[in-house]
C-alpha cells in the first residue's frame, strides 16, 4: 500500500508531536507508562484537528476538484458599485 504524499505528511507530524510530548514528559523524570501514554495520546489532538478543519490547507479536508470547477462555473463576480 502507497501512501500520499499528504498522508506521509500528516504521519511525520503525529510522530514529532509524540516524540516531543513523551521526551519532555521523559527528561522532566515522567517514567510511569500510565503518564507517557496519556502522552502519546495527547499528541493525537493537534493533528487531528488539522485533519478535521477543511480550512487547513496542509491536512484539511478539502473539495473534490470536480466541485470546486462547477463552482467557479456557476460563480458570477460581483460588479463594482459606483460611488
């Protein structure tokens, strides 16, 4: 199985999310399994907040490229008004 290239990228960004909260947790003398894997976790939340927030250009969940051509289709501009 081959991943995207978004995929891959959301990945890497959940592993250095882990990494930093277990490593901090770690060198401030946080050994209990319990705790780092609360950590681990809670690394989850940012990532998966990108992944749910259509606005997030790098994970977001974004429109089929079908869509968004039918809407520029049927967009009509906006005339200027006269001052």
């Amino acid at each position: 199985m081959e991943l995207k290239k978004e995929h891959k990228a959301m990945l890497a960004s959940y592993v250095r999310s882990i990494v930093g909260a277990v490593a901090a947790l770690y060198v401030a003398g946080v050994t209990d399994p319990k705790d780092l894997w609360a950590a681990l976790v809670g690394a989850l939340i940012p990532v998966a907040a990108r992944a749910v927030n259509p606005n997030d250009p790098a994970f977001g969940r974004m429109p089929a490229a079908k869509a968004v051509e039918e809407a520029l289709k049927a967009a009509k501009p906006k005339k200027k008004k006269s001052e």
